[in-house]
C-alpha cells in the first residue's frame, strides 16, 4: 500500500470514529447537561433528534457534492465544521445553542461520512475495498465502546463540557490534513452537470421527516407524515422526469446494492433496539448498575471488531451471497438470546452473537453498496450507506418501544427484531454476489484458495 491510500485510509477512520465517539459521549452527559443547563426532558431529547434529522436529510446530497467536487475537500470541511460545533456546545450558555449546534453538527456529519467512503472508493481498486472497509468498521466498534468509558471518567471529573472536547483535535488535525493535500486527479462529472438541487431537497425532506416520525413514536402528529407523504410523490415524479436524478438509477436499481441497503437498515434497526430493550432490562428489571450492564455488553464490539477483520476473509472465500445470510442468522441468534435470557453468562454470549453477526453483515453490505458503485457515485453510494445506518437504529428503537408497551407477556421486541433481519439476510442473499475468483496483474483468474 503506497503512501496515499494509507493516509486516505486512516483519514477515513478518524473521521468514523470521530462521529460514532460523539454519538455515544452524548448519551452518558445527557443527565449531566439537564440538571446543568435545567433543560426538559424534551429539549434534552432534541439534542439527539435534531442532529439526527439534520444528518439524515442532508447525507445523499453530501455525497453528490463530493462526487461533483472531491471527497477530500468535503471531509475537510465537514471535520473542521464538526469540530468547530464540538467545541461551541462545549461552551454553550443554555439548551437552545446546544440544539441548534448538534443540527449544525448533523449538516457536518452529512459532508463528512459519506467522504470517508467515497475517499476509500476511489483510493482502493474494487477487489481491495474488503479490508479497508473491515478497519473503517473495526474502528467505529472501539469508539461505541470507548465513548461511554471515557465520557463518564469525563463527565465525572470535570462535568458533561469535556466530553465535546473529545474529538475537537482530531477532527481539526484531519481537516486541516485534508486542506494541505493536493487535490485528487480522478475523472469527476462534467461541471456543466446539474447538481440536482429539486431532488435533494425532496430527499433531504423525506428523509428528515422519517427520521422525525421515527424519534416521537407512538405520537408523532399528523404534520410530519403529511409533508412526508407529498414530497415522496414529487420526488417520484421529478426522478422519473429529469435527465440527472438524484438517485442513480443504475444503483438503486441493482439488485445487488438495493438488497444490501435494506439489509442494513434491518441489522442496525435489530441491534439498536435489541441494546434499547436490554439495557433496560439489566438496569431497571435486574437492577444492575449501569457499569455492571456496560461489562456485561463488552463482547458485542469486541465480537464486532473481530467479526468486521474476518469478514472480508469469508466474503472473498464464500461470496456474499452464503456469508450475509449466516452472519444474519447469527445476529438473530443474539437477539434472541438476549430477548429471553438474563443469566450473565447468557447476556454475554448473546451480545458476543449479535456483535459477530452485525459486523459480518456491515463490513459485507457496505462493500457491495460501496464496489457495485462507479467511482463517479461513489459519493452517493456512501451517502446511501450511511443514511441506512442512520434510519436503521431509529427504526429499532421506534418499534422497540412500540411493542415494549404494547406487547405485554407476547414476543420480545427484540425476538421480533431479530426475525425481520434474518428475514432480510435470507432475502439478500439471493440478490448478492457470489464466489469472485481473484485476479491481478498479468495473471488469469483463479480460484481463492480455499477451493485448490
């Protein structure tokens, strides 16, 4: 590996982790910062939700600008905007600057990760995008793990501020790193080609209002489902009609990338609703503390680090087309056990099973979505990647805490949501790519090793 797809490499790891960091900081200075700032419970809630609608809306249009003009000087902006805003909520007077800056930070994270994929697309061949995407996802687990640690050491020594301090210096160094390189020689659309601005801000709405109904379930009022509902039909129409559709055609309707789109949004929704309901009942029904609910969660990313190293190993011996069901079987697996189980060994496994499946799945998924996508929509495919990563988490906990109050003594939501990804495993895998034989310079195709 050369010097530049090295650094492009660990530019896009830092930028993953820098966000997946704050997600989870946020979570444990949540209490902290209500008694603080003496917030409700409400506004506390649109720290979350208003980053989350930002970043959602605005991620497919994030990767066609880096498409029209350079993942590089996007993540740069979208690192040192994001770090800018950190910073800011470390120093906000009262909760309304500390929601309009996590929507400051949500318009951010939409320049920034679609960038971290669409660098590696265009640094790595196809064939090699399986281990850099496994590092990117490796690297996302030990910050989900890392972010509680150290938010509450934080949080606790020196108040809820110093955990939006975290990622200030790396994403000031990586952004500013990405300003002082040169900019990339690829090929990149004709500047004469529209950027499609209709069709992004009718996405951009959809999507937002999506994710808004998602976060105020079971009562999410009429208006947001409306305004949902009439900018999907104009955005139908306008794709069908204009000569540049927001949406590449040739990507949504591959078999391959739309199947593994829906699978991600079925995986993360099972494990973001499976840790919803568990952590719950650990702490409320066990009454474990919540440093004793966090040690018993350790195998899930640690499961999952190792999971997204093997998993380019399986899908380059297997295909993708026998590694996402299982890895999907094995997900279910985990919710299943952890929907009926609460002795620490059974906890334990049952989180080591969902980590292992999840990271299989995500690692594999998105290097379809990422390897079917021409370089020229690279940014678009990431864009797309991340925003099923971002409707799938508020998909699960939204029907978690629909059938947790609905249920009663019925199916765990957490059974139901493990079914609904298997279901989605078994259904890609007839959409994705089998066995590749390997290829390179000067050389025929041949078999992967593990069939000579």
């Amino acid at each position: 590996m050369n010097r530049r797809p090295a650094l492009t490499l660990v530019s896009s790891v830092a930028g993953a982790s820098v966000v997946a960091l704050d997600g989870t900081v946020l979570t444990v200075a949540q209490p902290a910062l209500q008694r603080d700032l003496g917030a409700s419970f409400e506004q506390v809630q649109w720290t979350s939700t208003a980053y989350l609608v930002a970043v959602a809306g605005l991620l497919v249009l994030g990767g066609r600008l880096g498409d029209r003009h350079g993942h590089r000087p996007l993540f740069a902006a979208g690192m040192l905007g994001f770090g800018a805003a950190s910073a800011g909520i470390a120093l906000a007077p009262g909760i309304g600057w500390v929601i309009a800056l996590r929507a400051l930070q949500g318009v951010c994270g939409a320049l920034l990760q679609p960038a971290t994929l669409g660098m590696l697309r265009t640094a790595f061949p196809p064939e090699r995008l399986g281990r850099p995407i496994a590092v990117r996802t490796a690297a996302i687990a030990l910050s989900a793990a890392a972010g509680p640690v150290a938010g509450g050491a934080l949080v606790t020594a020196l108040g809820w501020r110093a955990v939006f301090l975290l990622g200030v210096g790396p994403a000031l160094l990586f952004g500013l790193l990405a300003l002082a390189l040169p900019r990339d020689r690829r090929p990149r659309p004709a500047p004469a080609v529209p950027l499609g601005l209709p069709g992004a801000l009718l996405l951009a709405v959809v999507l937002g209002c999506a994710v808004d109904i998602l976060v105020t379930l079971p009562g999410p009022g009429w208006t947001a489902p409306v305004v949902a509902a009439v900018a999907g039909t104009a955005l139908v129409g306008h794709e069908r009609r204009t000569a540049v559709p927001m949406l590449p055609p040739g990507l949504l309707g591959s078999p391959a990338v739309a199947s593994a789109l829906l699978l991600l949004v079925a995986a993360s929704a099972a494990l973001s609703g499976t840790l919803f309901v568990t952590t719950y009942v650990l702490q409320d029904t066990l009454g474990l503390a919540p440093l004793d609910s966090a040690l018993r969660a350790l195998p899930l990313p640690a499961l999952m680090i190792l999971a997204a190293s093997l998993s380019p190993v399986l899908s380059r011996r297997l295909g993708e087309r026998r590694t996402v069901p299982a890895a999907a079987a094995v997900l279910a697996t985990g919710a299943l056990v952890l929907a009926r189980e609460t002795g620490a060994f059974a906890v334990c496994a049952g989180f080591a099973l969902l980590g292992a499946g999840f990271g299989t799945v995500m690692v594999a998924a998105t290097q379809v979505v990422v390897r079917e996508a021409a370089a020229s929509a690279a940014g678009v495919a990431g864009g797309l990647q991340q925003t099923a990563m971002n409707v799938g988490p508020a998909l699960g906990v939204a029907v978690a805490v629909t059938l947790r109050g609905s249920a009663g003594d019925g199916v765990p939501p957490s059974a139901v949501l493990g079914a609904v990804a298997l279901l989605a495993g078994a259904a890609a895998g007839r959409a994705l790519p089998g066995r590749r034989p390997v290829t390179g310079p000067g050389r025929r195709e041949r078999a992967p090793a593990s069939a000579r």
